[in-house]
C-alpha cells in the first residue's frame, strides 16, 4: 500500500485545490499513470502513481484545497490484499469484515463480521461489544493524521466515525460529515399540542440562489485557484505601485510591408510564421536598453537593475491569462522568438506549462488587438515596473505633411509603469524608442 501525495509544488507555491480525479476507486493503475490534476496559482500539474496497484481509497475530492506532501488517496496491491494500519492484518480485517484465518480465534472474527456467535450462545450479547471496540480500534488505526487531528480539535470519537472508503480509513471530511450531524440532545423539542408547526421551505436547486432585492435566479459558481491569484495581483498591483500610462501611436507601414514581401520566404526557411511579436520584442529589448529603469525592479528601499533580458508574453488561456517568460530574448532571432513564443503559446492553452516558464520575467508585452481592443490601461505584472500594451490596427487617415494626407494602418500602444521609480520623461521617452524601432525596421535590427 502506498499514498498518493501532493507532490513539491515549486518555492513559493504551498497548497494547491483538486482539479479533478482521473481515476477512481477501484481502478487499476500502473506506475507513471496519471491519477489526478492538481490546480495552483501558477499552473496545473499531474499528480502520477508510483507504483502499480489499484485505487483503493480516495481521500480528497475535486475541489478541496491540499498541503504540499498530503495524502490524497491510497493505492492498495493489484491483488486487492492491501493491509492498512502498517500492514497488520488483524487490524485490515476488523475494518474490512474479513473472516478470521485458519487456526485463528472464530469469536474474534464472528465478533468483527457480525456472524452467530459459537457454541449456540446468545449471538446478540457476544457480537455487540466486541464489534463496537473493533471498530473502535480499528478506526483509530485507519484514520488520517488530519482526521485525528480534527477529531482531538472537536472532541469526536473516531470509533463512532462512519469511513467512506472501502478499506475503512477516515479522512477528515469524514469527520467533518459527523461533526456536521445534529446530536439527539440538540434535536428541536416537538412543538406544543395544537401548535401550528412553521411550514418547511424547500431548499433551493443546487448552484441557484435567490437575488436578494429582485427575487430573480443566479447562479454562484466558485472562482478557480488561479482566477483568485490573479484578482489578488492586479488588485495588489494597483494597491502597491504608483501606476500611470502614456500612450503613443506606431505606423505598421513598414513592418506591414516586410511581412507581405518577406513571409512565404521567411516559414519556408524557418518553419514558422512572421509575427508581429518578435518585432514589438526586438523594439522593446532596444528601449530598455535605452532606458534601464524599466527594466529593474523594487527590493525595500534598493532598485535591482536587470542586465537581462526576460520578456513575458501574455496569453490568454481558458483558465486565465498567464505570462509565460522568453529567456534571454536579446540573444534570439527573429525566428527563434516566433517559434518560442508559439510554443509556449500552445502550452498556455493546453495547460501544459512549467513553473519555471512562468516564474521571473523582467518586462512584458500584452496584445489586446488580438480581441479588437483599440486602447487600453494594461496593468502591471508585479514586480516589474513596465507593461506595453498593444492594439488593434486600424486604417486611419494620417497627415504626412502641410498638403497631403492619407490611410495608414496606425496601432495605439500603451506603456503603463511604476511612477515610485519611473518618471515620466523616461517613460515617454521609452514609448518614443519603441514607435521609432517600428517605423523603421533597419534602426530595428541594429539596436534590437
């Protein structure tokens, strides 16, 4: 028998919730199957057997919030003789109903299964106590340290605990199911002679809940793991940083123009297509290049100037947005970033991605044009002190001189930043660099 636990969820993760179970009790598993989806803040994992057997027990349902190292669940031996309580078997049967090996005692095991007691004595006085003290013993055996726990906490007796699993063993929700029950010296006392008795209203259908003013229907739906976190840090980041934004506008002529003539050539050499994101990458690692303050980060009362690189790329994926992380960016080509950003892209929305390709990051580009957005306040992704937001293209008639006029496709582009470390000159002026890098793609590829 072995426990399925949470396994080590990264430094700064300690818990996660059960996204669902993928197996369940009774099923056969092999070593390296997958059992279950865990839901962090970050990212969702697989929880994998490591050994083969059969789910004998699960002990946590989707859902429920778990500790790093907790048990979840138990696999028991393929031929389904798994002994709980450390391999006792006296103890496995008394829990299990078993009947008493050959040459063992058969009032024990009448005792424990309920059968007639020997010898045509009384059956009803032999089995009553001995089955409440087996199962006394043996629930004290087969319960979880959180149960006991709990149990201690609530002063409950885990001999009167019911256990859910096959093999007996009492995890805390149930306890939490005996706790939750009325005890008879807490019943409502009955209602007086000829009292009219309070009419009982039918509860309301699962998920529903009256609207308090309108009386109209909602539903309440619970917040995923990651949708809570990410509610937390942007609201911590307005709390905390003193954030503006400046906005400014960039001609795609050209960067347009080299799409069209270069980008058949372009995937047939390189096997990826030519995005607009390894340009914005390319233009933003030149302007905090130019401008190093947006590219540090606030430690107490210390600035950490970043001499690298790490740019996240916001993606939106079903669960919620994540900003996976290209490493060093500045040392990547163009090809290297469109494929690296498609492939972290791809595993945002099959959530697949590792912690460690969400953890840092020292800058990040989020492009709101993908949805139609056509201007926006990005909010920043804390620690960092710079955000670009980019947006729709749109055909808009530009004066190009005193006498002539005409279309171009014109994007807004938003910087919002942390004002405790960036002034405005500076953040203006890296907004400046970045429309110049993209108006002229030759500048691009010498200071990108």
């Amino acid at each position: 028998m072995s426990e399925i636990k949470v396994p080590d969820l990264g430094e700064s993760i300690s818990e996660g919730t059960i996204y669902k179970w993928l197996v369940k009790e009774g099923d056969t598993v092999g070593q390296g199957d997958v059992l279950a989806e865990l839901e962090t803040d970050k990212v969702n994992l697989e929880i994998s057997a490591e050994e083969d057997g059969v789910i004998s027990s699960i002990l946590r349902q989707a859902g429920e919030n778990v500790a790093v190292g907790e048990a979840i669940g138990i696999i028991g031996s393929a031929d389904g003789a798994a002994v709980a309580g450390g391999g006792k078997p006296e103890a496995a049967r008394a829990a299990t109903g078993s009947s008493a090996p050959d040459g063992g005692k058969p009032e024990a095991a009448s005792a424990a299964t309920g059968g007639s007691a020997p010898d045509g004595g009384k059956p009803e006085a032999a089995i009553a106590p001995a089955a409440s003290e087996g199962a006394a013993a043996g629930s004290a055996a087969l319960a979880s340290p959180g149960a006991r726990k709990l149990a201690r906490e609530r002063g409950i007796d885990l001999g009167e605990v019911s256990a859910r699993d096959p093999i007996g063993r009492i995890g805390q929700a149930d306890v939490n199911g005996h706790g939750a029950a009325v005890p008879e010296a807490a019943a409502p006392a009955a209602p007086a002679a000829g009292a009219r008795p309070e009419p009982v209203k039918p509860p309301a259908p699962a998920g529903k809940a009256p609207h308090a003013e309108d009386g109209k229907a909602t539903e309440r739906k619970r917040m995923s793991r990651r949708r809570l976190t990410i509610a937390s840090r942007l609201v911590e980041a307005q709390q905390t940083a003193a954030m503006l934004t400046t906005f400014n506008e960039v001609d795609m002529t050209a960067i347009l123009d080299i799409r069209k003539r270069r980008k058949d050539a372009f995937k047939e050499k390189h096997e990826v297509g030519l995005g607009f994101m390894s340009f914005f990458t390319k233009a933003v690692i030149g302007a905090l290049k130019a401008y190093p303050l947006l590219n540090a980060e606030i430690d107490g009362e210390d600035l950490l100037l970043k001499k690298y690189y790490d740019i996240g790329i916001a993606v939106a994926a079903k669960e919620g947005l994540v900003v996976p992380v290209v490493r060093d960016a500045d040392r990547l080509s163009f090809p290297e970033i469109e494929r690296k950003i498609g492939e972290l892209a791809s595993k945002a929305r099959a959530n697949t991605l590792s912690l460690p390709e969400l953890q840092g990051g020292t800058f990040t580009i989020t492009n709101g044009g993908v949805f139609g957005s056509l201007l926006s306040t990005p909010i920043l992704n804390t620690p960092q002190v710079g955000i670009l937001g980019m947006h729709k293209i749109q055909l808009r008639p530009i004066a190009l001189d005193e006498e002539r006029t005409a279309n171009r496709p014109m994007m807004y582009v938003a910087l919002s930043y942390d004002h405790r470390i960036v002034d405005g000159s500076e953040a203006v002026g890296f907004l400046v660099k970045v429309k110049e890098l993209l108006e002229d793609p030759e500048a691009l590829l010498l200071e990108g």
